[in-house]
C-alpha cells in the first residue's frame, strides 16, 4: 500500500513511516501544506493520515488535493486530539473522510487500518 503521512511534529511522523516501512508498505511524509499538495499530485495514495490542521493546510485543502489528484478512493484518516461529537463525524463522512484516529496513535490502532 501507498500511505501518505501529513503531519509536522517529525519524530511522530517519522516514527509512523518506519512502522509502515517495517511492515511492507510505502510511505511518504509530508510536514507542510507545499510538499502535501506535491506529494498529492504526484502520487495516488490507499491511505492519506492527517494530522491537521497545520498553519497553512486543513481538511480542505487535503479534500480538494485529493480530488484535483483524482485520488477517490483512497481511505483518509484525519488525527485528533479529542474525541469529535457525532455530528462532527458524520459531516466529516460525507465530504469524504474515512475515519477519526484518536491521539496518541498506537501501533494497534494502525495494524487496525490495513
């Protein structure tokens, strides 16, 4: 699998990328908004995780790389620090995120989303 990390706290990123690396998968980290949309357009990823939002980049900015990309498909994770109310999900849902990962991530929680 192609899996896309956008966050820019490096040691968490690039503690994740290992993992994934480790397990067999392809990933590629990016820290700010230039090198996600980059990234974004120059690849077609399974997974895109998301820790946003960062000080230049949000949920739509990502929503509209995705879809310029014609990247559809892909399962987009976004990273939180609290737990969202439902209604916060379920419209996150409808404009195209798969699922909420609660900080701090664990190595169960991403063996989960394979």
């Amino acid at each position: 699998m192609k899996i896309l990390m956008i966050c820019n706290n490096r040691d968490v990123a690039e503690t994740i990328k290992e993992f994934f690396d480790v397990c067999g998968h392809k990933c590629e980290v990016a820290a700010d908004r230039k090198s996600a949309v980059l990234l974004l357009f120059l690849n077609k990823f399974d997974i895109v995780i998301a820790d946003l939002p960062l000080p230049d980049f949000d949920y739509s900015d990502l929503l509209i790389s995705l879809k310029r990309n014609g990247t559809t498909n892909a399962k987009v994770f976004i990273v939180a620090e609290t737990d969202l109310s439902t209604s916060t999900t379920n419209i996150l849902r409808e404009v195209g995120i798969t699922g909420v990962l609660k900080k701090p991530l664990s190595v169960r929680l991403l063996e989960r989303m394979l």
